[in-house]
C-alpha cells in the first residue's frame, strides 16, 4: 500500500499508483493535506478531468473554503469552456497552446498523469513527496504561468469566433501530414507555388489528399487546385501530366520564387528546399504555418500576378515532345530546377559539348551528380566530341582515369574525350555548359566552399540565342587555343631548363679541366724561376710564365664560383673568427709579393680605428701590436666575432684590394678601415676600402655589381658580382661610392656580428 496503518502518506517517497479508485483516493487526499496553494497544469482533458468528477469538484470547494489559493493553467478550447467557467469560480485560470498532461503541486507533495487522454480513464498515476521534486515541480508550473494567458481573454476568443493570428513552424512529419490532410475537409481552393521537384514529392507522399480535393471538386464542393511550376524537361512533362489528369490545372513559369508556398482562404504554408536529393521526394522536414489574413492575401496576390504571367502547361508540353524551342534566354533562381535540365541538356548533345569549371571543387560537386559519367558516355556510346577546360588538380585526374577504365566507357580513335588545364577563373565565377554550339547554360558559383551542387550554384542562366552562344563559344576555343600556347612554352621551358643544365655541367667540368694543366705550369714555372734568379733573360720568361697561369686560374675559379653561384650551389664552410685578426692576415698575405717593388709600399695604409690616423702597410703589425699595449682597456680591443667562411672572405678581400689596386698609380694610397655599427639592436661590423685613384665611372656604377660590369682591358668583370654574392650569402650587404673630395673610391661590405642574439641580414 502507498500509506501506513495510521492513514498516514509516508515521507520522502516517489511511487507509482494504479487502479482508479487507488488513484481518486491519492488525489483527494493529497488535496485534504493542502493548507496554502494547490496548482494544477494540464491539457483540455484535465479540465474535464476534474470538474467531471463530483468527489474532486466537492473537495477543490472544500479546500477554496479552507483559504487554499487554487490555480489551474489548461487548454481551453470549445469543448471544456464550461467545465472552464465553472473552476474559474474558486480558482485562478490561465490558457496555455499545447498544454500536457494532468500535473498538481503543493506545499510538500506532487502528483502526476502523463498522458491524459480521455478524462474517464486514467490507468495510473505518479506521487511524490520528496523535497527536490516538489521544488522543481513548482517552478515548472510558475513558468508555464507566467507565458500563459488569461482565461477571460481566451473565452472571448472563442466566444466571439476570433481566431488567434500565429506563426507556427510543425517539424513533426505526422502534425505536417495531418495539418496537410484537413485541407481536404476545411479548405475552399488550393494555390500552390513549387518547383517540380514539390510536384515529385506531393505524387509519392501526398498524392491520395489531393485525389480527395479533387473528388470534391468533381462533386462540386471544392473549387478546385491551381499549381505553378516550372517545366524543363521530359521527366518533369510525365510527372506534370499526371496530376492534369486529375484536373489540377497547372502553368509553367520561367523563374520561380525562392520558397515553395501553399495557400488557401485562411492559411499560407511553406518549405525550404532541402537539399539532400534522397529526400527529394518525401515529406519536408519543417512547414511554417501563419493564420495572418494580411500575409495570406498578400500571397494570393502574388500568386494570381504569376498565374496571369504563366505559360499553360499543355502548350510547354508539346513544345518538349516536339522538341521546338523558340529562341529564348531563362533565368533558374533554384539551383534544385537547374541539376535535370543540366544533365538532360548533356544526354541530348548531337556533336559536341563543351564545358568549363571554374575551380576544381566545381568539378567534384557537379562529378557526385552524375556529370562526368554522362559526358564518357556521350563520347563512347554516342561518339560526341567533348572537350573540358578546368583548374589542374590530381584527384580529378585519379577519378577520371579511374572511370575511363570501367568497361562501358572505351576511350577510342572513333570517340574524343579531352580535357585540358587552365588557370583558375577569378573572374569567371560559373561552370559554362555549351550543346551543338545552339545551346548554352550558365551556373553561377555562389559560395565554392560548399560540398553539394545545390548550396554552391547561384542563378543559371539558360540560352539558344544564336549571338550569345556563339559568345560563350569564342570564350572556349580563346582558352582552348591558350592552352596550346601554355603546353607549347612549357615544352620551351623544360628545353630551356635543360639547355640551363647542360651549359652549367659544361662550365663546372671545362673549368676543372682547366685547373688541371694550370697547376703543373704553375708549380714548373715557379721553380724553374728559383733556379735561373741569375738568368736574367730566362727569369724573366719563367716569370711571365707564371703570372699568366695566376691570372688563368683565377679566372678558372671565377667561372667556378659563377657556376654555383647561378646553380645556388654555393657553399659556406663557417667557422668563428675574429675579423680585425683575419683582415690584417689578409693584408699582410696581399702585401708580401707587392713589397718586392718599393715603388708600391707608400700605397697601402691601414687602420682598424674609426676616426684614428692611417697606418701604414709595411709597419702595421709593429703599429698594431704597440697600439695593443697601450690600450688593454680599450674598447677598440674587444673582438670582433663572426661566423664566416675565412676562405671566401678572405677572396673578397684581395678581389677588392686587387681592384683598388688597378685604378691607383704610385701617387694614391689605400686605405682600409674596420668599423663597427648596430641598428635596432643589431650589432654589425663594416670593412671598408678607399683609394685616392680614378674612381668609378659614371657608365658603370648602375650595373657595378653585376657580371661582366667592366670597362678594363684587363678585367672580365666577374669579381665585384662574385663579391656581392658571397656578402649576401653570409647575411651582409656590399656597396660602393665615388669618394665625396673627387679622389677616388670607397667599397664597403658589412657582416654580422655573433655576439649579437639576432642573426641575419642587418641591412
């Protein structure tokens, strides 16, 4: 039993009782232990419920008496305005749409019929006494009546025949085809506005509603259904035609709305189109109802505007049969009513069919729905010519390789199916369908992000117009012609790249070859000069000699450097160094063969302070090591680290002592300077090499660093390049400027500094 031996209802329970005289007793005595408020919520039936009933009407009375403040929310509709009346005398009433159930909550208890569907037969209920419960079960209640409405409000509504104005979205597929189906019953006339694809759907799910419309109609009880649609093509024409047979009258329009509609004198329903093609053909998953007399004329206007416009769908249906088409350009808004005529305008080419894709998702989308399987079997079965244009992309490659290996689809001399590459159109936003060269179709590419054909595709426009055809038809064969020209200098290209090839393998293998016999020259004639110092004359051939094989294997790796340098070979072999250590080693190496003539000693001086006197060559080291010991503490001694290849560097020097040294007479010096410098907290060091001689001209200081930038006999103008090359290539910059007094020039390259956190390029 749900109570003790004392009669008493047993705390913190929650119980389900059955049997009507168990559950009449729960309730009644439920409602003798309320002493504060007794709230009810319910569906119509609740009302009937409890006002139906003699013990529970008594005992509500009893507890209203007692100062118990009763308040019931229900549906009230025709049928309980009564019952509804007669509670509102002892309680307060609200109404509340769709209300469910049969729920009571109290002070301390909660007692519950979940469905409640005839008020004479109630099978079981639910109790519960348990804290938590209860004060879920109250707020529920509050709630639903604070959204809820008066009574008084809604029995005038009812009385007066005023019909509530709603909008109400039903995405249940059983309330959608009931609501459909009291059409039959409720509705004058029927305006309808789809696509054909609602026309498809209505035969497979709702055609047996309509039958009964026009059963009535036939009787003379209903006036009938229009329907607009728009027709395209031979399977459209077999589902149009079945519905006529029924004497639904049906026109043809060009452009149809964005929204299927349906109206009648009271009511205007409508879908969105969804996409999916596997539900084409069933019930739409959400219908928007409105009641709004002002939004249902307004659609009717509509409707009658587009009927008056519309073609009869008898006259498009023998046009289709015959297959005439009168010149004509039609614009589809539903990217759903354009994917039949696509393929049907694809199966019905005769000679040719020319297509462009804008993009390579373009050509995925439209692969799904069957298009490139329809185009191989225009070329193998029908032996039409099809040529594609689209952006490259290898899984369309892979998925057409893939299809052209089926078995029906043999790609042979007799049958032509081309495709070639081109850029992707930014401009051209839209797949361009051309037939016969008599029929066009153009899809606009809306949003190519999409995955689906019907989300992607914009306006189409369709056209058999001779001149704007024979447009989109010089349009193809432009790009076809270009595509030609891009395979032909591609072909240029690769023999280009080849010829590249083959001239850089010849340089790097001629230059070695060459170092090859220079070497034993070198060397033989370096000796033979040892041994004939007293031999004047021969001396002097052994000396000529031996220069000549410098100069060679200078130019031997100057064409080797060349080569790497135009191959991006080039190497760096880095090691850390200090650079004012391996700058005087490199002037002092320079020097030694230029000090045998005297003549040449008073021409190189050097300094590594900024600002400080010029040293002069011949006496730099003894300077350097005594200025050292006079300034342990000076900064000017910090070392001056970077991370270098010794071996290239120390080519840059004697490169730019060598050409300092071609443009100054015994009269001119050469200075060298070693600075240092930072910008935005990147610390670098600059060599720089000035000469009081002829300076740069004028002819050759744009192209200075260029390859052969040489106005000298004795010069091939390969240096500075190989220079600015090597500087670049450990992070530095090289530059040159005529000096400021007229005398001469300044080269200047500037490297990196390690003891900087931040590598790179400092300039």
């Amino acid at each position: 039993m749900w109570y003790n031996n004392e009669n008493k209802i047993p705390k913190e329970n929650t119980k389900v009782i059955y049997g009507e005289e168990k559950i009449t007793e729960l309730i009644l005595k439920v409602l003798d232990n309320t002493n504060v408020r007794w709230d009810n919520c319910s569906n119509s039936e609740g009302l009937i419920f409890m006002m139906g009933s003699e013990q529970l009407k008594k005992e509500l009375k009893n507890a209203f008496a007692r100062g118990v403040k009763i308040r019931c929310i229900s549906e009230i509709t025709k049928h309980n305005i009564n019952y509804c009346k007669e509670l509102m005398n002892i309680a307060e009433m609200r109404h509340l749409d769709s209300a469910k159930g049969w729920n009571t909550v109290n002070e301390v208890e909660y007692i519950s019929i979940a469905h409640l569907q005839d008020a004479k037969t109630v099978s079981y209920i639910i109790y519960s006494d348990m804290q938590e419960i209860v004060e879920q079960q109250q707020l529920v209640f509050d709630g639903f009546w604070d959204r809820a409405i008066t009574a008084e409000k809604r029995i005038r509504e009812i009385e007066e025949g005023y019909e509530k104005i709603e909008t109400i979205i039903l995405d249940d597929r059983e309330k959608i085809y009931g609501k459909l189906e009291s059409l039959a019953e409720t509705s004058d006339e029927l305006l309808i506005c789809s696509d054909i694809g609602r026309l498809q759907m209505t035969h497979t799910s709702l055609f047996a509603i309509y039958q009964k419309i026009m059963d009535k109609y036939d009787k003379g009880y209903h006036e009938g259904i229009r329907w607009i649609t728009s027709i395209n093509s031979k399977e459209d024409v077999e589902t149009v035609k079945l519905f006529m047979d029924m004497g639904i009258k049906i026109r043809h329009i060009k452009n149809l709305p964005i929204i299927n509609y349906l109206i009648n004198n009271k009511i205007f329903f409508s879908n969105t189109y969804e996409n999916d093609m596997t539900r084409e053909k069933e019930l739409p998953r959400h219908i928007l109802s409105i009641n709004d007399p002002s939004y249902v004329n307004h659609y009717k206007i509509i409707f009658e505007d587009s009927w008056k416009n519309g073609i009869d769908a008898i006259d498009v249906i023998e046009d289709i049969e015959r297959g005439v088409d009168s010149e004509s350009i039609d614009i589809i808004s539903r990217s759903n009513n354009v994917r039949n005529l696509y393929i049907d305008l694809l199966r019905s080419a005769k000679k040719e069919i020319m297509l462009i894709f804008p993009t390579s998702n373009a050509f995925l989308r439209q692969h799904k729905i069957g298009v490139t399987a329809t185009l191989l079997e225009s070329a193998t079965k029908n032996y039409i010519s099809v040529r594609v244009l689209m952006p490259k992309n290898e899984f369309v490659i892979q998925s057409i390789d893939l299809l052209k290996k089926e078995k029906k689809y043999v790609i042979n001399n007799n049958n032509k199916f081309e495709i070639r590459h081109i850029d992707q159109l930014s401009d051209t936003k839209a797949t361009i369908l051309i037939i016969d060269k008599k029929v066009s179709l153009v899809m606009e590419l809306k949003d190519d992000t999409k995955d689906t054909f019907y989300d992607a595709i914009g306006l189409s426009t369709y056209s058999n117009s001779k001149a704007g055809v024979l447009s989109y038809v010089s349009v193809f064969v432009n790009l076809w012609k270009q595509t030609e020209l891009s395979q032909e200098l591609e072909k240029a290209n690769e023999q280009l790249k080849i010829s590249e090839t083959l001239q850089n393998d010849f340089i790097r293998i001629a230059a070695h070859e060459l170092k090859n016999p220079i070497q034993p020259i070198l060397g033989l004639s370096g000796l033979l000069m040892s041994k004939l110092e007293k031999e004047k004359e021969l001396y002097n051939i052994a000396k000529i000699i031996n220069k000549n094989a410098k100069k060679l294997i200078k130019l031997t790796n100057d064409v080797l450097d060349i080569a790497k340098i135009e191959t991006r070979s080039l190497t760096l072999n880095k090691e850390t160094v200090d650079l004012r250590l391996l700058l005087i080693d490199n002037i002092n190496e320079y020097k030694n063969p230029l000090m045998t003539d005297t003549d040449l000693q008073s021409k190189y001086i050097f300094s590594n302070n900024k600002g400080k006197e010029p040293i002069n060559i011949a006496k730099l080291m003894f300077c350097e090591s005594q200025k050292k010991e006079e300034n342990k503490n000076d900064d000017n001694n910090e070392l001056l680290l970077a991370e270098v290849d010794k071996s290239l560097l120390s080519q840059i020097i004697f490169n730019l002592l060598d050409n300092a040294y071609k443009f100054t007479d015994e009269h001119d010096t050469i200075s060298i300077t070693l600075e240092k410098g930072s910008i935005k907290d990147k610390r670098f060091a600059i060599v720089n090499i000035k000469d009081t001689g002829k300076g740069i001209d004028s002819e050759i200081m744009p192209r200075l660093f260029t390859k052969f930038a040489t106005k000298s006999y004795n010069g091939t103008g390969l240096g500075l390049f190989i220079c600015k090359n090597i500087i670049e290539a450990h992070g530095g910059r090289i530059w040159a400027e005529n000096n400021k007094d007229g005398k001469g020039a300044t080269f200047s390259f500037s490297l990196p500094l390690i003891n900087d956190k931040n590598h790179g390029q400092i300039f």
